[in-house]
C-alpha cells in the first residue's frame, strides 16, 4: 500500500528545494576574485662567527645536539651549518612559534621557542 501519491512526493522535494536556496550563499565570488593575504617571507640571519659568550647545546630532552648554541645575553639560539656559516635559528619575535632542532643522528626535536629558552635559562641557574 503507497501512503503517499506521486504529487505529494513531488509537491515536497519542491519545498527541500526552496529550503536549500535559502541556505546557498547569494554573493559567489568568482575562485580568481579572492585575494589572499600572506604573510612576508622571514629573511634568515647569518652571522659571521660565533660570539664569545655562547653556550653549547649539548643535551635536551635526553638527546645530544652537537650543532646548536644558545646566546644568554640575546636570547637566541644559533645553529652551526654543515658549510660552517652561523645561522640564527629563532629570535624573540617568534616566541610561540614551533622550532625543530636535529640532535647528532638527525632525529627531530620540536618545541616551542619559549620553551627551549627558558629550559636554558633554568640549566644555566
């Protein structure tokens, strides 16, 4: 036995149709019309040599680091690259951002940069 007859059905799927047009957007934009903001690219730092007063990272989290050092009076750590230029890894602008440092078998370590300096500081206390 049909409960409902054929214009009933069709009488319905025209009220879901006029519900679903509430919910569509009436302003699409055109994919070539959205502008996109992005962010400037970081120009890396280099330094010439080390600085007298850095401290080797040799240990953290129960890994040992070979490559990187950490300069109390700036706050910042410096990486030692495989073609022997100085590279600053993070500076205080990027406080909250994720850094990945590769201990001696090159495994990743990430933390955060706030993080990993104020482990330093507390070492060095």
């Amino acid at each position: 036995m049909i409960e409902k007859t054929v214009n009933e059905l069709l009488s319905e799927i025209e009220s879901l149709k006029e519900e679903l047009e509430k919910y569509k957007k009436s302003d699409t934009k055109i994919l070539s019309e959205i502008s996109t903001v992005k962010e400037p690219k970081r120009v890396q730092e280099y330094l010439t040599k080390l600085p007298d007063n850095v401290i080797l990272i040799d240990e953290y989290c129960g890994r040992k680091f070979d490559r990187y050092y950490y300069e109390p009076e700036n706050e910042r750590i410096l990486m030692k690259t495989s073609t022997g230029k100085i590279k600053v890894v993070n500076d205080k602008d990027r406080n909250g951002k994720y850094v990945t440092i590769a201990d001696t078998d090159g495994n990743p370590k990430s933390c955060t940069y706030s993080k990993l300096v104020r482990n330093l500081k507390e070492a060095l206390n």
